[in-house]
C-alpha cells in the first residue's frame, strides 16, 4: 500500500515496486487530505504547494477546508476538483457516521455514487 494508491491521476509515472516517494522523479499526489487536530506550527499549505501537490483537503476537528492550487498558491473552495460530484455536506455527513460506525459510513458514501 504505497504512495501508488493516492496518485490518480498521474500513477502510471510511478515506478510501483518503490514505497518510498522520490521526490526528484515521482510526481507530487494528486490529493493531500490532512487531519490537523494539534495545529501544528508548520505552514502546511506553502509546503504542499512547494510540492505541486494540485488539491489539499484539511479538516481541523470542525471544519473541513478544500484547496486548489492556482499559480502556485492554494485558493479555498466549496468542491473538490478531483471529486467534483461530493459536495462539502457528505464529508461532514460521513465523518460523524464514521464515528460511529466506520463500515456503516463507507456503505452509505458508496451508496451516494451509485444513484
């Protein structure tokens, strides 16, 4: 389960016997989804960014954030690029499922994209 499995977009430049990502040759993912609940003090979004990572979720214990990176510099918005067809309402819809049953919330977004 290496980084092959979060690169969408761009995993056929990857060579999949590496786990370990080389940052000289391997694309950036396609999608970074954080959970921040410490706040930490490092300016994550310039670190992505500095990556070329495209999308950077982040959910800081209430709030979920969705970026895009434009010119360099991650703008908010309200759908991710990637999955345009999720809107912010099921993440938050699926994580308070989730805590109380994880295989119960994955059930109910699978069946979200089947209608």
């Amino acid at each position: 389960m290496g980084c092959e499995r979060f690169l969408w977009r761009r995993r056929r430049r990857l060579r999949p016997r590496y786990r370990v990502r080389r940052l000289a040759q391997d694309p950036p993912p396609d999608l970074v989804v954080e959970v921040d609940i410490t706040h930490t003090d490092i300016a994550k979004n310039q670190f992505y960014a500095g990556l070329g990572v495209p999308e950077f979720w982040r959910f800081d214990g209430q709030i979920w954030r969705i970026y895009r990176l434009e010119s360099g510099v991650y703008v908010e918005g309200d759908r991710s690029p990637m999955f345009p067809q999720v809107p912010k309402d099921w993440l938050y819809e699926f994580l308070g499922m989730a805590r109380e049953d994880e295989i119960g919330a994955m059930g109910w977004l699978r069946d979200r994209f089947s209608v």
